[in-house]
C-alpha cells in the first residue's frame, strides 16, 4: 500500500477531488426530521398504534395564534380574523380553522340563514356570550385562533404552512392595539430545529478554531501543523455526501456525531502526519518514509478504527431510529476520515515535502531532511521538549509504582459505578432548550393561558361504532377517571358529541344513534370516528409536562390502563392508549435504561475484536481494563458534579470505548513495536510513551478543545454532551498515560516470568529424559558421558 500510494500521488490527489464533487451533490439529499419515525420503528407496535392509528386518522397538530390585549368582540378584530381564517383555510395541508369569527358565523347563519358576521354590536354579544366556547376565548381579553394540520404532515410542510400563516397574519390587518402571536406545537418545533441547526454550525466553527490554536501550540515539532484538520474536515465532507446517498436523516441527536468524527478523525491524521515527520528524522527518503509510516501505522491507526467501530457498533442495538442513525453516522464517518488520512493525508505531506526539496535545492540549500540527506549519516538526535520529558517521567514513575496507581485507580471506578446508578436522568424536554429562546416563551404564554391542553388519546376498536354499550362504556369510563383522578380534567369522544345532541343521554337504539350520525357535520365525525370500527377517546391532563414530569405522566398512563383492565370494555371491543406523551415515556425509557446495556455489549465486543485480531489474551485485556476504570471514573464525576443523563449522553458508554480505546490500541501499537527492537517491558513502555505518546497528547487536546465549543451551546442537552465528553476524552487520556503502562508491563512481565519457567522446566525434563536414557544404556562411551 505505501508504494501504491507513493507512485501514485497525482491520482490519488485527482480521484479525491472528484469525490468532494460528488458528495457535495449526495449532501443535497440531507433532510432534517423530528418526527416520530426518529424515536420509534416503524414495525413496532408503539408506532403502529401512534402513527397509523392515531396521527394519520385522528391526529391533528394545531398551530395557535394567540390575540390578546384588547376587547374580543370588536367588530374591527372580527373582521380582521375571518380575513385570516380565509387565507388560512386554503392553504395546502390545513384541515380546518377554529375562531371566534367562524363560530360566531355559523351561529348566525343557524339563527339567520345569513352565514356573515353580524353588524350590531349587540347581536354580535349575544353570539360571543352564548355559542363561542372557552377553548377559543379562556377571557375577554384573550382569544384564540387554532389552524388545524393533519398529523400525518411533514416537517418540511409544517415550516411552509407556518410561513403562510406569519403572512396571512401581517395582510389580515390586525387592529394596531392588539398584540399578535403565532405559536402551538409545530411552530416550537420549526423554531427548535432551525434554532438547533444554526447553534451546531456556529459550534462547529467556534470548535475549528480552538482545534488550531491547540495544533498551534501542541504539534509545532512538524511542518504543516495544521493539514490534520483540513484531512478531517475532507474526511467530514464525503460522510455528508454518504449520508445523503445512503436517506440517513440529519436528527437533534445524529448531529452530535460530527463533533466526535472531527475528534476521533482528526487523531488519525495526527498519526499518520506525525510518523512520517518522524522517518523523515531519521534520514529516511521521502519515499521510503511513505512505505514504513503506512507499514507501521496504518495497521496500528487500523485496528484501533476496527476497535472504535466495535465499541460504536453496540449503538445500534437500540431501539430508537436516531439512536442507530447516530451510529451509522460514526461507523461511515471514521471509515472515511481514516481513508482520507491513509491516502490523502500522506500523499499531500509526501508532495510537499518533496516541493520543499526542490525548492531548497534551487536556492543552493540542502534539504535537513528527504533525499538530500544521506542515508549513512547520523543526525542528531532532537533534544526532548517538556512534554516529552513529562511524558518520559510520568510512564517512568507509572511503571515503578503499579500497584499503588492501581489500587487507586481500581477503588475510584468501583466508587465510580456505584454512584453511576444514582445519577439523575433528565426527562423533560422543554428543559432541552435555551430557555429564552422565544417560540417556547410563547408556547409557555399559551399554556398560561389555556391551562394546558395535553392528552391521553385511547383508540377504541370496535365491531359497530353505533352500539349504545360501546358509548356508553366510553362515558362512563370518561366520567370515572375525571371524577376520580386529580390530573384528567376532562375527556372528549363521540359519545360526549352524542349526548350533548341528544338532551344529555346516550340513545338506547342503534338507529336513533344513526340518526344522530347522520346529522353531525363530518368535520366533528371525523374527528373522533373512523368507518365502522374505530372510535377516539382523548383525556385533558392539562399541562401535564410541566406539573407531572415525564415520570408522572408514566405512572397516570399505567393508572388509567389499570383502570381499562378494572372497566373492562364489552365483548368484542378494545382499548388502547397512544398520544405522544406515550410515545416520549417509551423513548426516554429506551434512551436511558438501555445506556448500561450498549456500554457492556460495547466492552463485550472490543474484547472479542481485540482477540480476534490478535489471538492474544494480554493484547485483547489490557484497553478493555483501561477503558472499564474511565466508564467507571465518568459515573462518579457525573454523580459529584450533580450532571444528568439526557438521550444525547446517554451513548456516552459507547463514545468512551470508541475514543479511548483508540489511543490504549495506537500505545500498544508502539510498545510491542519497540519490543520487537529488543527493548524489554519498561524500555519498550518508556519509549512508545515518548514517541507516540506526544501524538496521542496532541490529538486528545485537539479533540477535548474541540469538544469544549459545544459546552458554550444554548442548549442543555448540547451543552451537557460537551461537558461530559471533555470530561471523559481528559480521563481516557489519562488512563493511557498512567493505567494503561503499569498494566501492560506488569501483565507482560508476568507472562514473560511464566515463559521462561516453562522453557526452564522444559529444559530440564529434556535433561533428566536424557539422563535417564544415557544412564541406562549399554553404549560404552554412555559410562564416560
């Protein structure tokens, strides 16, 4: 591969621009989701229930604008909002408009037969006051405008309608006195994901820069210091045109998998750019410096993406979409920053140097390093620098005190995993955004007002949805869990529709039922029937999120399926609860219970790769043992510095095993290198921590630096991520330079001792085989022997 790459340059330069233009075009197939395909599969039964049943039958999404600080039966405000519900009901996926002004319409043209707003001030009272009801006007000072999308809409769609309807409010000609606000749900989560999607580029690029100072003043001892990072950032552009080729979707969480790709990249380049300046040191030709830094450590650097891969691979055993999605993005991602730093990387460094040559030669200087110098030659060793003289002294002391180091080391990560299980997980996603940022001021400003409008929705399945048992189970289950449970405020259903046409009372015939049926508006029919065997339940449980928490709402979600079991519905009918709040409660839980399990499995696996590879028990033990005490040190800080498990640290486990074992595999790497050059155990570690050590330093800063960008975001959940993931890339850089070398030479010395009293015991049982045989012989010179 090295004398591939060195004859090959120009092509290898002419085929990665080429791929720079076709990812470009792949990453215009990227799309942003949010919905509930990214927190449940699709083949599950949770997202059947939700998905089909509910969000593409039933399920609406309201875009709310509130109206506020003025009379709300001023004819001028009236007239202001049916010029707005005109607009609004014609656009593209809006499903029906509900407003003072269509209420009051519909009343008139009842009473009338004119279907206008009234002129009189005093007729136009007695409507507001008689048919407007409190959902669209909760005071005189307030009211509310609901613009209906169907729950099956796209987000793409939801931001567009969002856009017409911001229009269609500057050209309704509000009254000037009155205050304007377009919010609900889907205008949160527009705002959230454009809000997210500008944080992450800004971070980004704030991450970049601190990734230059750190090369700036870590990797000065090579020329080209910064052409690491325009390798990652190559590496970074084919995994956009990947992830567009390959419909991987851009998520809140598979965002955060570009951060990690830049860290985990970037090292790789670190280690190819450092070893080649390392052969070209010794005098070695450009050409022969290409071949022995791909011989040596490109199958080094490839192991530890192997191990890497393994560790992330346990990601995808979890049962959220943008979780796996999130793996995918790792695994396609350090595959292409590797292939970018093997070929790329190494040929522009082999091109430069040898420009650098020709340069100097042209001048009438000789070249310190490459092909002007000779090979016979002795340079001179270059004198250590402080982190080399720190790194030589920390493996030193590390190597002649190991037990200390890691009796420490070992009573810290039991401690670690003890006060893991008691760290706190974050469940409520409001709590996931800046809090100033302004739709959720204005969402929380609805709730205010409203008092919370959150639901419990139960599909009924049933073999006749005009049955008088089936709705009147329905009613009598809707009065028992509002008179009986504190946080239901009130139910809706066909059979409250029913009794409020019918004097109160549910029918006791299936065709007066029908009849009923055959009266109601389908706009109301279809909001809680479908066909002949599907009817809707929703419960108000107000602002549940804000009153209960996530854990509330799970614990009054299984008190009202205790309650279906306890009132069971009549033969042949069911009942199932679904609603995004039941949707949340099973993907926080598979966020975070889950998290213990990928770590092990993650553990589980880089052992097994490591053996795999190399069909050695010392080899395979040492950086899973390294890697165990950072996974046990992370729980215990997090748990001292009062930090929360969210669905982004939750993978955590996995990242820790990806980044560290990394750096555990590239010191293995070099020490067994250097013992295979007759160093013995503490020479070789001594040594492999000096030379590689200072690559191993600088990619972890530039990576930790990196990571320090993200604890700068307005959003907690991106904020938290950062913090933990610095914390996390400092420890795995510290078990390398302080656990990792007393493990390895005590474990080696070991097998060492234990080899060579097996050889010595060999020895002499071959010995006292052959005295035996001598002793018994009958060969004359056997005597003299």
């Amino acid at each position: 591969m090295g004398v591939f790459i060195e004859n090959n340059t120009i092509p290898i330069i002419l085929v990665a621009l080429l791929l720079v233009l076709v990812s470009v075009q792949g990453a215009q197939n990227i799309t942003m989701e949010s919905g509930t395909e990214t927190f449940v599969e699709k083949t599950s039964q949770l997202y059947q229930d939700f998905d089909h049943l509910y969000m593409n039958i039933f399920g609406t999404e309201a875009i709310v604008i509130i109206v506020e600080d003025g009379q709300v039966s001023d004819p001028a405000l009236l007239q202001a909002m049916d010029r707005l519900d005109h607009m609004s009901s014609t656009l593209p996926g809006v499903v029906d408009v509900q407003s003072v002004a269509t209420v009051v319409k519909e009343a008139n043209f009842g009473l009338t037969g004119d279907a206008s707003l009234p002129e009189d001030k005093a007729e136009l009272q007695f409507l507001i006051n008689n048919y407007v009801p409190e959902q669209l006007m909760p005071d005189s000072t307030h009211t509310l405008i609901y613009v209906e999308v169907a729950g099956s809409t796209t987000d793409e769609q939801k931001q567009e309608i969002l856009g017409e309807i911001e229009t269609s409010v500057s050209l309704a000609e509000f009254p000037p006195d009155y205050n304007v606000i377009v919010t609900g749900d889907p205008a949160f989560m527009v705002s959230m994901n454009n809000a997210m999607m500008s944080s992450m580029g800004v971070l980004l690029g704030l991450s970049v820069v601190l990734m230059i100072v750190v090369l700036y003043l870590v990797f000065g001892h090579v020329r080209w210091r910064l052409m690491p990072l325009a390798i990652v950032l190559l590496g970074i552009i084919y995994t956009f045109g990947a992830m567009g080729y390959l419909e991987i979707p851009m998520t809140m969480v598979s965002m955060a998998a570009f951060p990690v790709l830049i860290g985990l990249g970037i090292d790789y380049a670190i280690q190819f750019h450092n070893r080649i300046e390392e052969e070209l040191e010794r005098g070695e030709t450009p050409a022969e410096a290409v071949v022995d830094t791909i011989k040596h450590t490109g199958p080094a650097v490839l192991i530890a993406l192997i191990i890497t891969a393994l560790g992330f691979f346990s990601l995808l055993t979890s049962s959220v979409p943008m979780i796996q999605d999130f793996a995918k993005l790792l695994l396609i991602g350090i595959a292409m920053c590797f292939l970018a730093s093997l070929f790329v990387g190494v040929t522009v460094i082999y091109g430069l140097d040898n420009m650098q040559s020709v340069r100097k030669e042209k001048f009438g200087h000789l070249s310190l390093t490459g092909k002007n110098k000779s090979k016979t030659s002795s340079p001179e060793e270059p004198k250590p620098d402080i982190l080399d003289r720190l790194l030589g002294r920390t493996t030193h002391f590390t190597i002649k005190h190991p037990f200390m180091i890691l009796l420490i080391a070992v009573l810290l990560c039991a401690g670690g995993l003890v006060a893991d299980t008691q760290v706190g997980i974050q469940t409520d996603t409001e709590t996931f955004v800046p809090q100033d940022l302004p739709a959720l001021i204005d969402l929380m400003h609805l709730s205010d007002i409203t008092g919370g409008e959150e639901q419990l929705n139960i599909i009924i399945k049933t073999d006749n949805v005009a049955d008088p048992k089936t709705l009147k189970w329905m009613d009598e289950f809707s009065s028992h869990e509002v008179d009986s449970r504190n946080n239901i405020y009130g139910a809706e259903s066909m059979a409250s529709v029913i009794k409020s046409m019918n004097s109160g009372v549910i029918p006791e015939s299936e065709s007066e039922i029908r009849l009923l049926y055959e009266q109601m508006p389908d706009q109301q029919k279809d909001r809680f029937m479908y066909g002949e065997n599907m009817l809707l339940l929703n419960l108000n449980i107000g602002d549940a999120m804000g009153s209960l928490g996530m854990e509330g709402i799970e614990v009054l979600t299984d008190i009202v399926q205790d309650d279906i079991l306890w009132m069971s519905p009549p033969p042949g009918m069911t009942a199932t609860i679904t609603g995004s709040n039941v949707v949340f409660i099973e993907v926080i839980g598979a966020l975070t219970s889950g998290r213990i399990f990928m770590t092990y499995l993650g553990l589980g696996m880089v052992f097994g790769g490591l053996l795999l590879i190399y069909r050695d028990l010392l080899k395979a033990l040492v950086p899973v043992v390294t890697m165990f005490m950072v996974i046990g040190w992370s729980g215990g800080l997090m748990y001292l510095l009062g930090m929360e498990y969210n669905p982004m640290t939750a993978t955590l486990g996995a990242l820790i095993l990806g980044v560290g074992s990394e750096y555990a595999v590239l010191m293995m790497e070099r020490y067994f290198e250097e013992k295979d050059r007759g160093a013995n155990p503490e020479e070789a570690m001594t040594e492999a921590g000096v030379k590689i050590g200072k690559a191993i330093v600088t990619s972890g800063l530039t990576t930790l630096f990196g990571f320090c960008a993200l604890v700068a975001s307005d959003f907690s959940m991106i904020s938290g991520f950062g913090m933990i993931t610095v914390i996390d890339v400092g420890l795995a850089l510290f078990a390398t330079f302080v656990v990792f070398p007393p493990v390895m030479v005590l474990l080696d010395n070991f097998r060492e001792k234990r080899k060579a009293k097996k050889i010595m015991s060999d020895v002499f049982e071959d010995n006292i085989e052959t005295i035996e045989i001598v002793k018994h012989s009958t060969d004359p010179e056997a005597d003299a022997f």
